[in-house]
C-alpha cells in the first residue's frame, strides 16, 4: 500500500472515489506477493499492478462495478500456460483478488499507526453470511481494536495476533465446531511501518550499512558513541545518537526493527543486547569472532536473558561474503537482515 499511497492522497484530495484490489492468494507463478494492491480512481486512472500483463484489464473492469456498486467482489484470475507469459504469470498461475471501495477511515488509521511505528492488522470477511461479507475489523499492535464482526470478534483477534507474530497476511476460517457457518472466511492484512535499521557503533561499517539500509527503504539510526565529527560522517542517516539512551528512556524496538551491534566492546554492546534480545525486534547481530561470541552469550545469560532470547543473536553477525572491505561486511549484514525480515531459511544463530 506504501507505494500508491502519493497517488490516492491526490485522488482523496480530488474527491474522487477509489476502489482497491488486493491480491489474496496466488496459485504458479504470480509475480506479485500476497497482500499487494493496485488502486483504480472514478476517473480510470490506475496506481498500482498486481500481475504486470493482462490480467489488470479484468481488475479494472471489476473495479469499475465496485465503484458503481459500492459491493465487494471476489475475484478469480485463471491464466493458462500458453497465454501466461503475456499475462505476466510466467509459468501460469492464478490470482485471486479482492476488490473493494476504499474508506478513508481505515488509511487515517493506518496512518496513524505508521505514525506512531506500529503494525496494523485489517481483518476482512471474504465468504459468509451476506450480511457479514466486506465486514472489516481493525487491530492495532498495541490492543486497540476497531469495528466488529459480532461473535467472530475473538477468533479475529486471535488471528490478527497471529498475523503479527509472523509478519505476513493470513487467510483465516472464522467457524467453531458445529457453526452453520462453517464456509466463513477471512483475510488478515497485516501494513507494517517501514523498517528500521539500528547501527551501534560508530565504525566504517556502520557507516556502509546505514547507506545501503537507507537505498532499501528503512530508517536508519546511528549510535556514534559520541565521537567528533560524526553529523558530517553519517549525512544521510535520520537519527545520530551518542550513546544507546538509558534505561529511564529506552528506544522503541519494535517487530520492524534490527539492530546491528558493531563495537566489540562488552561494556558498550551487552546492555544494548540485553535490551534487544528482550524486545521484539526482529533482527538483532553482533560483531565479533566465534570465540568472543561464546563468552559473550554466557554474560547475557548472567544478565538475565533466556536461552531462547539469546538464541535469537545472530553472531557473528551477517553472511560471510568473503569480501572483508566494510561495504563488504555491510552488504553481508544487510543480506542477513532482509533474508530474516522476510522469513527466508537463514543458518540459525549458533
């Protein structure tokens, strides 16, 4: 949704209805991820792709009559293979799509919540009674809850909360045993904030990772160590800080954060650990050799941390390109730190 939000913002300001279609399920070769979306506008226009070829004209067609209607559809897109290169769906495929007017109460929620740096999750009913499809129910991160779906409210929950702890969309039967009825269906949109990237340590290589973290979208924030100089060596970076902040005012660790701990210095690095491995950060590494790792994984366990939380530490930190140049390491780093974030089978933290 990041992606088309400029254009909807000008459409809203327009007046203009718009009707989003948002991808639900893929089947072969679907180019585009679960969860991605293409915004279609009253006047035609179009923000947005969901399978890059012929499949679009269909969505576009669909969309007009949710404009008009103002009813959801469910939307089926069967490629075969002969016509699957043209469609965008290499080995052929198929989408399925869910296209809906757009309410501008649900994006001033999700803008709320990326302003405040926390996931959303928008839970919406596909297949049920009729009197419950397009029924939305809003979850925030922090508990809050908007909307209702009566007695499907906890099993949606639930799922939301699911959807967080795995960081992706699900597909959801909301039934319990003996429901009548048992074909109801949802789909869990989980929009996170855009991710950030926390380097301790105010060494080359943090300088090389927060450069190329930035170019892939995240936020990007340096602990320096309060060395001279450091605003003019770190220009594109959003935050520069001194010191890690005391524990009386931590930083915000969320489950779109990484932290990559690059001082090699216990005194430094192990409080930062402690906090991070507690957290819900996604990612967090350090560097050093495997002996330091060793010693260092006993200290955190004396600190307090659990076996599971310090399981968590990737260390030494990054994959081992080969290169040992700091950009090198970085891009080492910041492979590890996308593989993760996105789930990819990764060597576990030894």
């Amino acid at each position: 949704m990041r992606d088309i939000l400029p254009q909807v913002d000008r459409w809203l300001a327009q007046g203009q209805a718009i009707a989003v279609a948002t991808v639900i399920e893929t089947w072969g070769s679907g180019p585009r991820r679960v969860g991605a979306k293409m915004a279609v506008a009253a006047n035609g226009e179009q923000a947005g792709s969901l399978s890059s070829g012929c499949a679009e004209p269909e969505v576009l067609s669909c969309a007009r009559q949710v404009l008009q209607s103002g009813r959801a559809q469910l939307l089926n897109l069967k490629v075969s293979d002969p016509s699957a290169w043209d469609a965008g769906l290499p080995c052929g495929g198929t989408l399925e799509v869910w296209v809906e007017r757009l309410d501008p109460s649900l994006l001033a929620l999700l803008r709320a919540a990326q302003a405040e740096q926390r996931s959303i999750a928008t839970l919406t009913i596909l297949r049920g009674p009729d009197e419950l499809v397009g029924r939305k129910l809003v979850v925030q991160e922090d508990g809050r809850v908007f909307g209702s779906l009566g007695r499907h409210d906890g099993a949606a929950r639930a799922g939301a909360d699911q959807a967080f702890g795995q960081a992706r969309c699900l597909r959801l039967s909301l039934a319990s045993e003996g429901d009548e009825s048992a074909a109801t269906e949802a789909f869990i949109d989980v929009w996170t904030p855009a991710p950030t990237l926390i380097a301790v340590g105010g060494i080359p290589i943090a300088l090389a990772l927060s450069s190329l973290a930035k170019a892939l979208g995240y936020n990007t924030v340096v602990i320096d160590g309060g060395t001279a100089g450091a605003a003019s060596r770190y220009p594109q970076v959003d935050r520069l800080l001194p010191r890690w902040p005391a524990a009386e005012a931590p930083i915000d660790l969320t489950a779109s954060t990484a932290v990559a701990v690059l001082t090699q210095n216990p005194e430094l690095d192990e409080p930062v650990l402690l906090q991070a491995l507690a957290s819900r950060a996604f990612y967090v590494g350090a560097l050093g050799s495997r002996a330091s790792q060793a010693r260092r994984r006993q200290r955190l366990i004396e600190g307090g941390l659990s076996e599971d939380q310090v399981a968590r530490l990737h260390a030494p930190i990054g994959f081992d390109l080969g290169g040992r140049a700091p950009e090198e390491v970085a891009l080492g780093v910041l492979a590890q730190i996308v593989a993760v974030r996105h789930q990819v089978s990764v060597p576990s933290p030894k």
